[in-house]
C-alpha cells in the first residue's frame, strides 16, 4: 500500500442526528488522503457509483480531480459533471443537467452524488441527491469558507425561483462533510471574504466570546492564517451543528436564528440580480440593517450595532448597499414577504439582543423596517 500524505491535524465536529448522524472533519491536505475522503462512503453502504459536481470555476483545477481520483481508487466507477459557475447555477435548467447526467450513469438508490466546490454546488449537488430516485447519499466537499461554516452543514438544499431564492429545495443529510483548509490558498479574495460574514454571524447569535475573540483576530484571518482559519471553521461547524440538532426540519423555530441578516441579505440577492452581491455581501449588509431594525425597536443599544460595524470593515466586507443599487422600501418588502421564515403572512425578522443573543420578531410595522 502506497504511503499516504496524512494532515499534520485533523479535528472532528459531529452532527448528532440519530440515523442521519454525519461527521464534519476539518484539517489541511485531506484531499490528498484517498482513505480520508472515502471513509464516510465506506461506512455509509453506498454502491460503486459516483458522480463528481463541480462548477467551471474548478472543473479545470485539481480538487474535482483529486476527490474523483480517490474514489476511483476505492473502486467506484466516477463520472464527472460541470455547472456554471455562480448563484444563477441554481436553476430548474441545471438541475435537469444533473439528472441527465445520473441517468447516463445508470445511478441508483446507492449511487453517490459528491459536491465539489462552494454553496452554489453543495446546494445543487444535495437537492439533486435529494430528489433522484426518491433520495440518494451525497457527500460535502466544500472548497470555499462559506460552504465551509454554513451551507455544507445541516442539510438543507435548493434551487432558487426568479423571484426568490432557496425557494425549490428539501432538507437531505450528507453522508459527511470533508474540509480541506489547503483549498482556501487558492480561493479569490472576494469569494473568501464573504464566507467571513457567516463567521461573524455565529458570534452575534450564539457566541459573544467567540465575536469578542473574532475583534482580537482580525487581522489574522484575513491573512488566512491555517491556525486561526480551523479555529473558526471548527466554532462556527460546532455552532451550527447544535443548532441543527435543535430543530433538524425548521419546526420550532430554533433552526431561524441561523439566518439573521438573511431576510434583507436575499431581498438584495434577488433585486440586485443573482450574483451582483456574494452572499457573503448580501449578509453583511443584512446583519448591519437587522441590528440596526432591533435598535429602533428598543431591543438593542447602538454599541452593539457599532462592534459588528467594525468587525465586518475590518475583514473588507460591505456595510452598505452597492452604489445604484438603491431599491425602493416596497420593492424590499415584497422580496421579504416570500422568505420561508414567514408565517402567518407576517414577516420574521432575526433580531439581537444583545452580541451572542438572538429572537424571531414578527410584529413590526413596515414602516420601522426600514425608517431612519
């Protein structure tokens, strides 16, 4: 057996889902570990099937190929599969595109759909999986931080409407979720920045010492130091993971908190046209607006508005709206009133109350959301 070029550290996040139980590992070089990337298939009873999604933007790169290597190497039989690159990847016509592609491969209920690349892929790759043959097993493989910290964990998949996002989609478990940090070396500025805004979400809605820590560490991550970047990436997967424990499918209302800045943020997605804002962009923007919501409901000082303000200037994230994009207060509102929280017909907003504290809101008037 040849020898094996193992991560110096690997750090394992679980997600207690009874059945559905998966484990987040995290360190540098599992890409290049055949056994590591196939351990969560080997235990899972998959078959010797694998299809490989990728988007253009690493079909020509080497991740895609190391993962299909790997598993090649354990026997399965891989095809490889390319999208588009970017948020408007989500469509009903890329998905028939998959389902083309599964079908060519003669894939069946044990087949394996692995996803290769940011949360567009993820999202895609698990909603696929998701529907194909009533459900087959998919794998996270995620190459950017915000796949990394958010959308490769918990199991919700999608594709997006014209008229608003995530608003096709299903909650479908992976088998497990491999992070390679080694892949963030060659991520874009701009795509790696705006996985730091998730980060800081985790901090303003669970973890207090954890943004208090992100102040102090700064600098650090955005040099993408590795130390400091499996630190974060391994927080905010933790975070995550006991929320989703909490409420798995969106029942009790726990799971909502996850997308504080979230109702604003994909108002700006979809007014603004899928991929003018990253999401990343679209959130930060979002938290500053909802804190800023929750100061004029009395629910929050401005100090606090004020910490999350330099926090996200420091990581070179946006805290205003692109200039000329400027939509108007009716056009936000009825982009917000199709967001999946809503109940009742009432929006939900995810409102602080204080850094490391959040609560659902429901009754506010249209007029404070967007006064002063």
């Amino acid at each position: 057996m040849k020898e094996l070029s193992l991560p110096t550290s690997l750090e394992t996040v679980p997600v207690g889902l009874g059945e559905r139980r998966y484990d987040i590992v995290i360190g540098a070089g599992q890409l290049r570990s055949p056994e590591l990337l196939t351990k969560a298939a080997a235990t899972s009873g998959v078959s010797d099937r694998a299809l490989v999604l990728s988007d253009a933007n690493l079909a020509a790169g080497r991740f895609p190929g190391l993962v299909a290597d790997a598993f090649a190497e354990a026997g399965f039989a891989c095809a490889n599969h390319r999208v588009t690159a970017g948020e408007t990847a989500k469509s009903l016509n890329t998905l028939a595109g998959v389902y083309d592609a599964l079908v060519d491969m003669k894939a069946d209920r044990n087949s394996l759909v692995i996803a290769v690349g940011g949360g567009v892929v993820g999202d895609l790759a698990g909603f696929a999986a998701a529907t194909y043959n009533r459900g087959v097993p998919f794998l996270q493989v995620p190459t950017t931080l915000l796949a990394m910290v958010d959308s490769s964990v918990g199991g919700k998949t999608g594709i997006n409407h014209p008229r608003g996002k995530n608003l096709i989609g299903a909650f479908h478990q992976p088998i497990g979720v491999v992070i390679d940090t080694d892949t963030l070396a060659t991520l874009p500025e701009r795509d790696y920045r705006s996985g730091l805004a998730e980060v800081v979400k985790y901090g303003v809605i669970a973890d207090e010492d954890f943004f208090a820590w992100l102040e102090t560490n700064a600098a650090a991550l955005v040099a993408r130091d590795d130390a400091v970047l499996r630190h974060v990436i391994a927080t905010s997967c933790r975070i995550k993971a006991q929320v989703v424990e909490e409420d798995e499918f969106e029942t009790s209302g726990r799971r909502a908190i996850l997308n504080y800045g979230h109702t604003f943020a994909h108002a700006y997605e979809a007014l603004a046209g899928y991929g003018v804002l990253t999401h990343g962009e679209a959130v930060a923007i979002g938290m500053l607006d909802a804190s800023r919501l929750a100061e004029r409901l009395g629910m929050i000082d401005a100090a606090a508005t004020e910490r999350q303000f330099a926090l996200l200037t420091r990581l070179g994230l946006p805290t205003t709206r692109p200039e000329g994009f400027d939509p108007t207060p009716e056009d936000m509102l009825g982009r917000m009133r199709l967001d999946k929280k809503n109940a009742g017909g009432k929006i939900r907003f995810v409102l602080p109350t204080r850094l490391g504290d959040v609560r659902v809101v429901s009754e506010v008037a249209d007029a404070q959301v967007f006064a002063g």
